[in-house]
C-alpha cells in the first residue's frame, strides 16, 4: 500500500493510452513544464469540430443511435462520452445512455507499478447487454486500454457490438485494435507525448504534442 | 506505509481514506452478474487461523477468491501445530509453497508483527491476542461512512463522527484498532467500560474514557458494541452477567436514549442477552449484518493495494 497516492490529485495529466504511457512519470513537475511548452494540436474549437463530428458519425452507423451506450474510461474518456451524449442528444432530440468503465484492475500493466486508485464505474441503468457500447478515450496508443476495457465489459453484460471512439489516435498499436471514430489521426514518434486538456479536467480544452523529457 | 498491515497504526489518512474509497468502488462489483476481477490471478493468499473464526476467515477467503487469487486455508486444528510445530517453522514451509501474502490470527499479541520478519510476502494481521484486528476497524469505518457519511463519501474522512465503544475493552483487540483508525480519519471516539474492564495506560490513547453509558449514548452518532470474551478473561472482572448487562449492556430502553440517526454496531460474534439485546441487534438501526458484507469487499480493497501494484515506490 506504498503506492497510496492522495485520492484527489489529477491524475495522468500527460496521457499516452489513457495512462498506460511506458515511462512517463505521472507526478514529474519537469515533465509537465515539457509538456505544457509542446505545440498545439487541437484548439477547443476544433476538438468541439471533431466532437460533433464524432456524435454525427455514430448516429450514422448506428442508425440513429438506436440502443448505443456511451462508456468513458477514466479518467479523461468520461467527460468525453458525455460531450458526446449531450451532442448526440441535440442533434437527435433523444437522450443516449452515458456511463463510465474503470479498467484499472484489468490491466496487464498492474505489477509493473505501484497499485493505483479505483476510478469510477457506472454503468446506466438498463445495463449493457444487447446495447451497442461505444466506447470513449482521449488517447489510443499502444491499444492496452482498449483491451483492458473489453475484459472488463466482458464481466458486466454481453453488448450486441463494441466500438471505440478517440480523441486523438496516435499510432504505435502493440495490440490488433483499431478506432471506429477518431478525433484526429496524429502520427508521433515515441518520443513525442500527446496530452489532452479538457476543461472539465484541466480547467482548458486544448491537445497537445511535446517531445517527452529524458 | 509498508507491504503490510499489521496495525491501524500503519495507515496514514490518505491510506485510509484509499482504502474506503477503493472498497466503495468494488461494492458494485457485488451487485453484478460476475463478482470476480481477474486482479491477483496467479497469486496465492495463505489463511493461517491459530485461533477460531467465521467470519473474519471466510470473509477473507472471499475476498481474496472475489480477485482471483489462490486460498489456501490453513488452521491449526488438523495441522502440524497440533504435533508442536513452531509459528516460525509452520511460516517457513507456507513461504516454501510460495505464499504472496499470509492472513494471520493467532492467539498472542505480536505474532503477526513476528511472522512479517520471516517471510518475503504481505502479512495481513486478522487479529493477534488482544492487540490489534485492522482490517474490522477499516470495514467499521467503511460502514460508518456508508451509513452517516452522506451523499459526496468518495476523499472523505469521518470528520466530527462521535463513536461510542462499549464493554470489555480491555481484551478488545477490535477496541484498540479503531481508537487508532477512527482517530486518524477525525472521529471524536468515547470509550466506555467497566473500569476493570479499561486497559491499562488508557490516557495515551487518541480518545476519551466515561463509565456512564446512558449519558453518552444521548450524545452520539455510532455506539460499537464489544463482545464480553470470556475465554481470555483470567480473573473476575465483574460481578455477574446480570450485572454487566443493566449498567453496560445495550437493550431496547437504552437504544430509545440514541439520537434518531445513530446506528449501533457490534464486531461478531454476539453474545445476545449479554452486551447486546436481542431486539437490538435485530432492529434497523443495527449494521450487524452489512458489517459482514462491507467486510469482503474492504479486505478485497486491502489485498488489491497490498498485492495488485509493483510493491515499494521507488
């Protein structure tokens, strides 16, 4: 229990995959200055764009968004799935179900670092099974989330269909998973990081691409 | 904060607050169609029980199968110990097996402390003479916070909680335990018992003492009923149990003198009609019953921070 870490700090403010970036310090003050000197990739009117892009894209596939659940995985996903229902909700006049999915105790990457804080799991309450779950992450990286998230929807219902929407898809797949919807494609290289703001977390809308310290 | 838990003692806030707030997270886990996470599969948790237990064993043989790690049950009766083996000699074959943590009880203050120094896994004290019982006094907070803590519980200590303790103290390892945590986590705790029954040096303790019961009753959010333990009492305490019961016992005439929103708690096993009246520890106010189900999922919260990371921050 070496690991506690007080429950309310921001967490991951630099995210590869939704936290699983190898060996970026989370709590590194250095890496933050980094990254907070990086150039801007997406400005808050463009991530609205690409959001209302993204809400349009799933009423498309999904026929307008009959039986779609949105689940955000923590800790930046959450608030995108639920821009994402309020979007889709005003442009179809219905509301879609919104919840959040902790993959913390899925990952494959637990015994590699100090055991972390639970996020939130709600799931809405008709459940999942038979839905179309979208679900929604700032990042995708190396695909290690995504997968952990799969398992963890596995435990809680069997979902018609399973789909992925990103913010931002970044490359450097380790894992056969790809996005149904993506904000922006940005192609990095690893030693580049990709940090998403958001106004809910981080006070600001903004995505941004700094060269990572060390 | 070490690799393992030994005492309340050993918990900062910020570990305790962790823990209540990452059970909180997996008491949603029990209400779906799957309660097991695949988090310490491949592990192996050892229950090394010295001394009787229901609930503190089984519930950790839950918890630890709930995150899908190895039990091995282990108790003294039935075992080597009966041959005379030594605590030393029985840990060190359970280390040879490959054990990543050992739960222990056992009947002597500091055998859990002991047992740390000789194997490279996490020790979990599930109680040790009458020291120390941490993971109740963390499944008690759990449910203080669960029951009185509002709405927004998630980060929150139990700021301003009055906790009234009751009965044999002195052999409480459940007492001693909670003083500690309780007053960690900001809860004002009032002990009170027979003065024979008070330990010893009670002063040092982060509470306070009163011998009478009905008025602090008027006065509180929590009263946490003890078990009079017979079996570890070597003297006469008190006169008779008739006695015991009409000055310290909680009955249905006592209970009417809580505050309309205070819950009364009881650790197990109960001794109905002595400590605690039947119609007591039936009544809706008791939590008797959601103490045993919060107790699987905060020792499912301490097994995952203690065994589920890398171990030592670098």
């Amino acid at each position: 229990m070496c690991a506690m870490r007080p429950e309310h700090e921001p967490k991951r403010a630099v995210s590869g995959p939704s936290g699983d970036q190898e060996a970026v310090g989370e709590d590194s003050a250095l890496e933050r200055a980094e990254a907070s000197a990086g150039k801007t990739v997406l400005t808050p009117e463009e991530i609205r764009r690409a959001l209302s892009r993204i809400a349009h894209e799933i009423l498309e596939r999904t026929h307008g968004g009959e039986g779609v659940v949105l689940l955000g995985i923590p800790t930046r996903g959450v608030p995108l799935a639920r821009r994402l229902a309020a979007r889709i909700g005003e442009f179809e006049g219905a509301p879609v179900p919104c919840g959040s999915l902790d993959v913390t105790m899925h990952r494959d990457d637990l015994r590699l670092r100090p055991a972390r804080a639970l996020q939130r799991t709600e799931v809405p309450p008709d459940g999942v099974d038979g839905k179309t779950v979208v679900l929604v992450d700032d990042v995708l990286f190396s695909g290690r989330t995504v997968r952990a998230a799969l398992d963890a929807l596995n435990d809680l219902g069997r979902p018609r269909a399973v789909q992925l929407a990103v913010l931002v898809d970044r490359g450097h797949r380790e894992l056969p998973i790809r996005a149904d919807y993506v904000g922006k494609n940005l192609p990095t290289s690893y030693r580049e990081m990709v940090r998403v703001l958001l106004t809910e977390t981080d006070g600001e809308d903004s995505v941004l691409l700094g060269e990572r310290a060390r | 904060m070490k690799r393992h838990l030994i005492s309340a003692a050993d918990l900062s806030r910020s570990d305790a607050v962790l823990i209540l707030d990452t059970a909180a997270e997996l008491a949603s886990v029990a209400g779906r169609p799957i309660r097991k996470l695949p988090t310490l599969r491949g592990m192996t948790v050892v229950n090394l029980f010295y001394e009787d237990s229901t609930r503190t064993r089984t519930s950790f043989e839950a918890a630890a199968k709930r995150l899908s790690a190895d039990v091995i049950n282990f108790s003294a009766k039935g075992s080597s110990v009966a041959k005379g083996e030594s605590l030393k000699d029985t840990a060190l074959t359970l280390e040879a097996m490959g054990a990543d943590a050992v739960v222990i009880r056992h009947g002597a203050s500091g055998a859990a402390h002991r047992l740390a120094g000789w194997v490279t896994g996490s020790v979990l004290n599930a109680g040790d003479g009458t020291h120390e019982h941490p993971t109740q006094a963390l499944l008690d907070a759990f449910t203080m916070r669960q029951r009185l803590g509002g709405v927004a519980q998630r980060g929150n200590g139990l700021d301003g909680l009055r906790v009234t303790i009751v009965g044999d103290v002195l052999h409480s390892r459940v007492a001693r335990s909670n003083v500690l945590l309780l007053a960690v986590l900001g809860a004002e705790v009032m002990l009170v018992a027979p003065p024979t029954l008070m330990p010893y040096a009670v002063d040092t303790w982060p509470c306070k003492v009163s011998y009478d019961l009905d008025a602090e009753l008027r006065k509180t959010d929590v009263v946490m009923m003890l078990r009079v333990q017979q079996e570890r009492m070597s003297a006469a305490y008190f006169p008779t149990v008739r006695e015991y019961r009409r000055r310290y016992g909680l009955d249905a005439g006592r209970m009417a003198l809580l505050p309309d929103h205070a819950i009364v708690m009881h650790p197990g096993p109960m001794n109905r009609g002595v400590e605690i009246a039947a119609e007591v520890a039936d009544s809706p106010r008791s939590t008797i019953v959601a103490q045993v189900s919060n107790g699987v999922i905060v020792r499912m919260a301490v097994l995952y921070l203690l065994l589920g990371g890398a171990g030592e921050e670098a």
